[in-house]
C-alpha cells in the first residue's frame, strides 16, 4: 500500500472538517517493516489507531486549519477523528466475514426498492470495503454499535476516525472518489434507512456464543436481544409437547387459513420457548410436521424459514412474562397510620405547607408531623435507589416458564426426535 505523506494526509483531515470538528487520535507507527502498533505504546491495544489522545477530546475538537496544523507538527504519527452528531452523522459499514455491512445496506436498497443517494464517503484503511457514509445531521439518530448487521451508527457523542488516518492494517482513510466534502454534498439519511434503524432501536446484540452456525447465510446474523440463557433443545421440545397449541402445529396441523399462517403461530411459539434464541428456533422449526420445501426457498433476507421466525421475534416482544418479584432489601409493606396517612395527602398535595400548620389541621403534634414525612421521603428514597442498583447490575430476570417448571414437565424427546428425519 502506498505510503501517504504528511501534507497527503494533512489535507484530507483539513477537508474533513466540513463533518465536524476535530481532534487526534493515537496513530499507527511501523516498530519494523510491517510491523504496525499502536501509538499509545500498548503492544496489544484492542483500538490501535482509532482512540483519542485526550479525555477532553471533545471539548478539544476543532475546526480551525491553524490548529490542526499545529498537531500534526507536534504528533506527527496521529490519526484524527471527527466529533459526529454536530456538522454530519455516519454510518459505519463494516466488512466482516460474520457481518457484512454492505450486504445488510443492499438488502435494505433491494427491500425497499431505493437506492442510498450519493454521499460523502470515507473507505477505511482496512482495504475491503468498510467505509464511513456521511448524512446530514439528524437529531432523532443516536449513537450505536451492531445496529444492524456491520452497521454502526455514529451521532451525537461518538466520533469517526478522519480520512488521512492510517489503519492498523497499513493502508489509509481516504475519501472514496469524488466523493470528499467540495466534491460530493452531503445526502440526508433516506427514509427506509431511517426507519430500519429506529426498528432495531430496543434491540441488543446476539451474544457471541450465540450468533447463528456458519451454516446460516452470513447476512441473517441479526442481532436478537438474549433474552436468558438457551434452553436444551430436548428441554423445550418436551415444554412445547405440553402446550396444547404448540404441540398442534409442532405435529404438523393446520388451523389458519393458510399454511403460511400456520408457519408463523408455530414460529411465535417458539420464539417464546427457546426464548428468541434463533439458531434454536431454526433448529426446531426445520424439523416440525409443518416442514415443506418452501421452507429453503429465496427470500431477500435469506430463507422463508428464517424470515418467518425473523418476523416471529419481531412480533413477539412481550412474550415473556415477567415473574412477579420483590426487590431484595426493599421493606415489606409497612402500611402507614391513619394520622400518618392523613399527614402525607396534606404535604403531597401542599408541599409547601409547613408543618406546624398541618400539625394546627389535623390536631397533632408538629413532632409526629415531621417524623411522619421524613420516614416516608426517606423510605422512597431507599426504594428510588434500590431501582437503580437494579437496573444497572441486571441481575437475571426469571422468565415464566422458569427452569424449574420446564423440568418438571420435562419428557423423554430423544425418542421424539429420532421418529422424525432431521432436516
Ligand atoms: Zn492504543
């Protein structure tokens, strides 16, 4: 790969400003020939070349060309990001073997028979087709990894790294053709793209353990919420074996009135019991009674199987039922007093009250009125904060049917499974 120059690089970081204010980043420097590391001087850094030199690097970020041009003499080797969310917003397509970013936009182009207008463009430096698109800024867009599959969203709060970086795999951040900011003008995000991107908005990345077997085309790696740990196959199959409804269509029958439907209702229940694990459900989908070849025909995301069940974890969000449970340490219902209870209406619904003049209504001492408020503002703060902790430490959720139900209903289906040819 040819070697940029200084000035080479200089320029494309000044062009870069018409995306957003700028600032450095740790750059790439060869130890020997071919032997790229990290400027930070980790010999392992997991973001070589792509992490900001500063803490502050936001507050730092700037547009003016005498600034930049004083950091490149004084880091001669960094890189350069753009803050995004401020003058654009980019799409980060990633190229990977499990995830291709230029497939998934494709798919999107091909389902919603519109192109992705031209726009500024920035191939990374990996050499393969990973690029950064420009849009103009939107403010409903936010900031995301994986959100869909190869696509990184980068607004508000995140960065990009700028055109005249060089990446850890030697080659450089370059404007693609004619399409650097002065050639090309900056394209609104289409709608489809938009849209596509608010959908996936509640949704998590699949856990590496669970992306789907190499079996599955690449571009169905689409990121799934794990819900909870996936069940044994033999584990759910005897759970589903004892839902009268499951066990109809998992048997092959028909109800709706066509097969299609039929698909989609078996499809739902499995998406509840193999918790919208996919590579579970397709497992088991493929050998149900309803299997037909339709289930391996083209669609323009992959298999009807696939979609089918796709559209299954779409639709079946809320199918989990969340058991009823306490927050540990949270007290036990102490039901306030009457008085108490008066004491409370009055400062609710007057805050600014004072106490003596509650004490004066109700006939009680300002003393009970003051104890009364401050247990009770107290106790809601224990409880604000317990909420909290709670959110953030995710504890497991246990999900109806727990583990333990599923076991004590659990059959036998090895023997189930071998009746059946195994699709
Ligand atoms: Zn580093």
């Amino acid at each position: 790969m040819a070697l940029l120059s200084n000035e080479e690089r200089e320029s494309q970081v000044l062009l870069s400003r018409e995306l957003g204010p700028i600032f450095p980043l740790y750059g790439v420097i060869e130890l020997a020939p071919g032997r790229l590391v990290c400027e930070c001087g980790k010999l392992d850094c997991r973001n070589a070349g792509k992490h900001p030199r500063w803490r502050n690097f936001q507050k730092r970020a700037s547009v003016d060309p005498n600034r930049i041009r004083d950091w490149f003499d004084e880091f001669p080797h960094a890189n350069y990001g753009v803050l995004t969310g401020i003058a654009a917003i980019a799409i980060d397509v990633d190229v990977r073997p499990d995830s291709n970013g230029l497939l998934t936009l494709d798919y999107l182009q091909i389902d919603h028979g519109r192109r992705i207008s031209y726009t500024v463009d920035v191939l990374t430096g990996r050499g393969n087709g990973s690029r950064h698109l420009y849009f103009s800024p939107d403010a409903t867009v936010r900031t995301r990894a994986k959100v869909l599959p190869g696509l990184d969203v980068r607004a508000a709060g995140g960065y990009c790294v700028a055109a005249g970086s060089r990446h850890f795999y030697g080659g450089y951040y370059h404007f693609a053709e004619e399409q650097a900011p002065g050639e090309q003008n900056m394209a609104a995000l289409p709608d489809f793209l938009l849209s596509a991107l608010a959908e996936t908005a509640a949704k998590s990345v699949l856990a590496a353990s669970e992306t789907l077997s190499s079996a599955l085309p690449a571009a169905l790696d689409i990121p799934v919420p794990p819900i909870a740990a996936p069940l044994p196959d033999r584990v759910v199959l005897g759970a589903m074996l004892h839902d009268p409804v499951a066990r109809f269509y998992w048997d092959g029958g028909r109800r709706n009135p066509t097969p299609s439907e039929d698909d989609f209702a078996l499809a739902a229940k499995l998406a509840f019991y193999c918790r919208h694990n996919l590579p579970q459900m397709y497992r088991l989908f493929m050998r149900s009674g309803l299997w037909r070849p339709k289930f391996v025909e083209c669609r323009p995301v992959g298999t009807y199987a696939l979609w089918t069940l796709r559209r299954a974890i779409d639709h079946t969000p809320q199918t989990w039922i969340r058991k009823e449970r306490r927050i540990p340490g949270a007290k036990r219902g102490r039901r306030p007093s009457p008085e108490s209870k008066a004491i409370l209406e009055l400062h609710r619904s007057q805050p600014a009250l004072p106490n003596v003049a509650i004490a004066l209504q109700l006939g009680l001492t300002v003393k009970r009125v003051r104890n009364a408020i401050s247990y009770h503002k107290r106790a809601r703060a224990e409880n604000a904060a317990l909420l909290h902790n709670l959110a953030i430490t995710r504890e497991p959720v246990e999900y109806y049917p727990t583990q333990k139900k599923i076991d004590s209903i659990l059959v036998e289906t090895d023997s189930i499974q071998d009746e059946r040819k195994v699709g």
